[in-house]
C-alpha cells in the first residue's frame, strides 16, 4: 500500500445510530453518539453489533482521503475492518 493510502486508525472518530422503530430508521432526526474515540474504537464497536442492525450506525471522522470520508456507511466500514486486519 503505498503512503497517501494509509489510514490513520488512531483518528478522532464517533460512532453513531440512528434512531429506529422495527429495525428502520425513523425520519426526522439524526443520530446518536454510542462511541466516541479512535476510528479503531468505533470500527470495533460497529462489528460488535448484530450484522442485521449495522444499516442503522455509521462512523463520522476526519475525511482521510481518498479511503475514508466524513460520514462512514454501513458498507464502508465493514470494507475498512476488513482493510484494517492487512495492516
């Protein structure tokens, strides 16, 4: 991997979930923090969740780009975790 593609894991980050009824996003708010520290911490803490709720969190970080944006989806997060055990 070559230097302006390395992620900083040690990176402010907060984990967040949206508020939900019956497994769904609920409309008219945003989310919530349930972990805030490292992009690591919130990383571990999102694969921590059942996979059939990880649609409802997402990561908000500094953007480290071109990997890693503001706001982390479900998907993206599951592919850094997976980057993260090559490193």
């Amino acid at each position: 991997m070559s230097d302006d593609l390395q992620i900083n894991f040690q990176a402010s980050a907060s984990l967040r979930k949206w508020p939900s009824l019956n497994n769904e996003r609920r409309p008219g708010s945003g989310p919530y923090v349930v972990v805030d520290g490292t992009l690591d911490d919130c990383i571990r803490g999102f694969m921590s969740k059942p996979a059939s709720a990880r649609h409802l969190y997402e990561i908000h970080c500094t953007p480290q780009p071109p990997l890693v944006t503001d706001v982390l989806s479900h998907e993206h997060v599951v592919e850094l975790a997976r980057l993260r055990e090559f490193l």
